[in-house]
C-alpha cells in the first residue's frame, strides 16, 4: 500500500493513475471470473450468444447474460473504486466518496424531482444525437445495443421485473456514482480546482465510456445533471437514488408497455411533444437555478471535502 503522505500522492494525476490502475486489476479480475462463471451458466460466447438475441431466444439464456453483466458491473464499477481506495491507503473510504452525509429531505426531493423532470429533454437531445451522420460501424453498434436493451428490460412476470429492476437499474445506479462521481469527478476537481470542470469532464468520460454514439449528448447532459446534484448536495447519495429512479422508470416504463401488449423498441428515435419538452427545459433550469441559489452551505462543503487528503 501507498502511505497517505507519500509526495506522490501530490501529483496532480497521481491518483487519475491509480484509477486506471484499479480499473486494470478489476478487468482482470472479473475476466477470471467470467471465463469460470459463464460455462457454467451455459454461455460458451457472450458476444455471439448476445448479437442471437431474437424472440426465440431462451429466457434462461437471457438472465445468464443478465447475471453475467452484473458481475462485470460489479467488479468495474463497484469494486474499482474501493481498490483504488487501497492502493492510496484512504483511511476513511465513506468522507473520499462522500457517502458519509446523510442528504436533507429537501435537497433529495429537488434533486428526484429535477431528475425525472429531465426526461423529457434528455429524449429530445438523444433524437437530435440520433440524427448527426455516424460512420456504419458506428450505426451497427448503436442498433445492436438497441437490440440488446429490448430483450433485457422483457419481462413477463413482477419476478423478473424486480430482477431486471435490480440488474438494470440498482446494481448501475450504485456503480457508475461510486466510480464517476465518487471517483472521477472528485479527481478531476483536483486536477483542475474548478468543481464546474470536473462535472463536465466527468460526464464527458461516463458519456464515452457507455459507447453509445447515438446517445452521446444526451447521457453527457445527464452526467452533468448527476454531478451537479453531487455538488448542490455534497453526498453521493443524491445522485445514487436519482440514476436508480432514473433507470427505474424506464425499466417499469418498459413492463407496463409489455402488458399493454405494445413494443418495447419500434427500432425508431422518438421524443415527447414539443409542449412537453418546453416545460422539461423550463422546470430543469428552474430547479437547477433554485438548487444553485439555495445550496451554498452545500457547495462550500463539496469543495472543502474535494481538496482535503482525508
């Protein structure tokens, strides 16, 4: 382990390092555990098994794919940020990834309500996303992932709605937050002493890192949402509970219009009336200019905790 005084740790990216480094031993990890767990689960290749996906596919061959993402996400995404908490020898892992504040009442009603509120605009961005000319390589991966969506928020049973509310929803929710606001954004925060750089640099890495060209725009506004919920609350609480819902409306979303007995994915980019986006964009920038105005003590904490080594 590194000790907490050693000079290194005062390297501006010395710690931008030490992620990667986690990540790396993360990969690894759950590349030994994936190469032992999948034949088991009957998976001889998860990328062929997941571009077989149509409606005659197996259901069990679906949650072993399910399972599967959820070990990945586990060891990526929630293991690597405690790892590097190791490597760095962070004595007081809960106050480096602001899990330590319980938020108030208020700030995580706002911080719900401004979340969901975003629906609708992050949708007309990801259509006006899907309309920018992509290279077809580009093209094939978003409609293979667009494909692979469809089968994994099916749903058939309240049993598998909570099993999909768990893996889809929760198990990313939890990770992402540890790992780019938890982590990154804490980091790029040092790196560039401007808590508004670090949030937007932050969505820009949790944007690319999904590989979703399509909906590239849309999840970088959605980063910057979460991690100015992070900021106006300084707990990582408030965005952790915020992407779940997030997440969670669209996975239930997707069950009611299977009872309904509608599509899950037309294969088409739409968006919500144009009335509706107006009142998306107009209650986003209220709540997040209320949010601003009223967050101070807040902001002030975050920005204390960003630069303190303990």
């Amino acid at each position: 382990m590194i000790s907490r005084e050693n000079p290194l740790r005062q390297m501006p990216y010395f710690e931008l390092l030490m992620v990667l480094s986690a990540l790396f031993i993360s990969m690894l990890l759950s590349g030994l555990v994936i190469q032992n767990l999948a034949p088991a689960l009957g998976i001889a290749d998860i990328q062929e098994t997941i571009k077989g996906f149509d409606d005659q596919t197996n259901k069990d061959t679906i949650s072993a794919i399910k399972i599967l993402q959820i070990t990945i996400h586990l060891f990526l995404f929630i293991l690597t940020p405690f790892i590097f908490l190791g490597i760095i020898n962070h004595q007081r892992p809960l106050n480096y990834l602001m899990l330590n504040r319980v938020p108030g009442f208020r700030n995580l009603f706002l911080g719900i309500v401004l979340m969901l509120s975003s629906f609708p605009l992050v949708f007309f961005v990801y259509w006006l996303n899907s309309l920018l000319p992509m290279p077809a390589s580009f093209v094939e991966m978003e409609s293979q992932a667009m494909q692979t969506v469809k089968y994994f928020v099916r749903a058939d049973s309240p049993e598998v709605l909570m099993f999909n509310i768990f893996s889809i929803a929760m198990i990313p929710a939890i990770g992402e937050e540890l790992l780019f606001r938890g982590v990154l954004q804490r980091i790029f925060g040092k790196i560039s002493d401007n808590p508004h750089i670090a949030i937007w640099v932050t969505a820009l890495v949790f944007s690319a890192f999904h590989m979703q060209f399509a909906g590239f725009f849309s999840r970088l506004l959605l980063g910057a949402v979460l991690g100015y919920l992070l900021y106006w609350s300084a707990s990582l609480w408030v965005p952790i509970i915020a992407h779940f819902l997030y997440n969670g409306v669209q996975v239930v979303g997707a069950y009611l219009r299977q009872q309904q007995g509608l599509p899950i994915n037309s294969g088409t980019v739409e968006y919500f009336p144009g009335w509706i986006t107006l009142i998306s964009i107009i209650l986003v920038v209220g709540l997040c200019y209320l949010m601003h105005k009223t967050t101070s003590a807040n902001q002030q904490v975050y920005e204390a905790q960003m630069s303190a080594e303990q």
